[in-house]
C-alpha cells in the first residue's frame, strides 16, 4: 500500500500506524512493517491490542493494568504496565528517533491518538455496520462482504490464549461477522433481491456451521426462490448440525420452514438428505 500520513501540524506529517489483529499481529508505519521482533512479549502484542481495540477512546491506566495482569496486585501490575507500556512506546517510535505519536497517556488513562492510528478492527466494525444497519444495496454489500473476508484473516490476535478479555472479544468478533451477514441476507429477502439473500445466507453458513439463524435465513431464501429440495437439504444439515454441536434440536421457526416446504409438495415428505 502506499504512503499515508496525517498532517499535525505545519511542516509536519506524521505516518499513519496501521494495526492489523486478525489472523495475527501485524503493525506498519507508513509503507513500513514494524519489525516483529518489537512484539516479542505477548504482554506488548496484548496492551496494543487492547488500545487498538478501544479505537482511540481512553482507557483507565488500572483499567488495563487489571485486565493484563488479573491475578497481581494493584502496586505490581501497574509496575508491570510502566514497563510495558515503555516497551511499546519504543516499538511504535518514528525510525530514527525516539519520538512516539501515536501513544497517548495522560494522569489516569491512555489511548491511541485516533488522527494518526487505523486498524482492521475499525475498518471491520463499519463494514459489518453497513450490513447490519445501512440500506439494503446488493452490490454495495458485495463489495463491503468481499473487503470483510479479506481483513478477517483469522481470530483476533490468535498468540493470545489466555487473557480472557481478548478471548471474549475474539468470540464477539466471529459472531458479529455472521450477525452481519444473516441480517445482510435478511434485509436483502425482504427487499425481493433473492439471489443476493441466498448468497450471504450461504457465506453465513460456510463461516459458522452450528449458527441456525443461518441456516433458517438460507432455508427462506431457499423457498422463495422455488428450491424446495435444496431448502429440505438445509434444514437437516442444521439440525445434524445443531445435535452434534450443540446437542440441541431445530427452533420452531426452522421446523415451521420444514413444514411448510412439506406440504407445499406432499412428495418430498420421504426426502433423504444428502450425506
């Protein structure tokens, strides 16, 4: 990608930091990867994250502290984040100097300095709030759905297997996607674009399998669209899917989806799903 940057001040241009969490820690200045070997220790990787995360809003210094070291002391961890906290800054600062301007601590609290910081989780949550709230645009939602698959390389910060904040987030963030792609397939049935319903409904289904609300929107684009069997195909791979997965059975609306189908054509009632 090509150089970015933010004007601060005159004669000033400061390179944009770009953070990158899914799929795996990757941080540029400018055109510049910052070397990796910076975020050697997690607790580095996890305090940006973090910060990334809150999308420049301040976080409360004891705040973070608690969050990445749960189990010390109050005195202890905020010695810890001192530590940490000068380990990023050195990271993060301008080649060849030791100036750093995309961190900002204040008396009880810090924050990324949003003029000069981007992330994919930024980039992700509007895209995923295009789907879930702008209006239905078939195209429009295509292209946004196809940049969404090319910043979710993976689960958010994936080195990270213990801090249960980040772990929370990392569940929230696979949920929000295929929250925005049913509603995308949702909004988009309502307003007759069936072919585009089917096809979010079934990228829903192909990210998350144990996800039934999926499932009943491709079922319902499905009948719509006069395919009958592909609907019954569906409906039982949900619910192998969710007796597996989840040891529970299909919801009454799937069922309802299921009946209906049944006695709109009587002759499918043997129906044999495929393996």
């Amino acid at each position: 990608c090509g150089f970015s940057g933010t004007l601060l001040r005159t004669h000033e241009i400061v390179p944009t930091l770009r953070i990158c969490l899914f799929g795996g820690l990757e941080v540029r200045i400018g055109d510049s990867e910052v070397d990796p070997s910076a975020f050697r220790r997690q607790k580095v990787k996890t305090l940006l994250a973090l910060l990334a995360l809150n999308q420049g809003k301040e976080l409360l210094r004891d705040r973070l502290a608690s969050i990445l070291w749960p189990t010390s002391s109050s005195a202890t961890a905020q010695r810890n984040f001192y530590t940490v906290w000068s380990i990023l800054r050195k990271a993060l600062s301008l080649p060849g100097t030791q100036e750093c301007p995309y961190l900002i601590r204040l008396q009880y609290s810090c924050r990324l300095d949003a003029r000069t910081v981007s992330s994919d989780v930024a980039e992700f949550d509007e895209l995923c709030g295009k789907l879930l709230l702008g209006a239905p645009d078939a195209e429009a939602w295509s292209a946004a759905f196809a940049r969404l698959n090319e910043l979710y390389r993976g689960d958010l910060l994936p080195s990270e297997g213990g801090n249960e904040f980040i772990l929370r987030q990392r569940e929230e963030y696979r949920a929000r996607l295929i929250d925005a792609l049913v509603s995308a397939s949702t909004r988009l049935f309502d307003v007759g674009e069936l072919q585009s319903a089917l096809w979010f409904a079934h990228a829903a289904v192909r990210k998350d399998s144990t996800r039934e609300d999926a499932y009943t929107a491709l079922m319902q684009a499905q009948v719509a669209s006069g395919q009958r069997t592909a609907a019954l195909d569906t409906y039982f791979k949900c619910k192998r899917s969710l007796s597996d997965e989840l040891g529970i059975d299909p919801s009454p609306k799937a069922v309802m989806l299921y009946s209906s189908i049944i006695e709109a054509e009587p002759s499918l009632k043997g129906f044999v799903p495929r393996s």
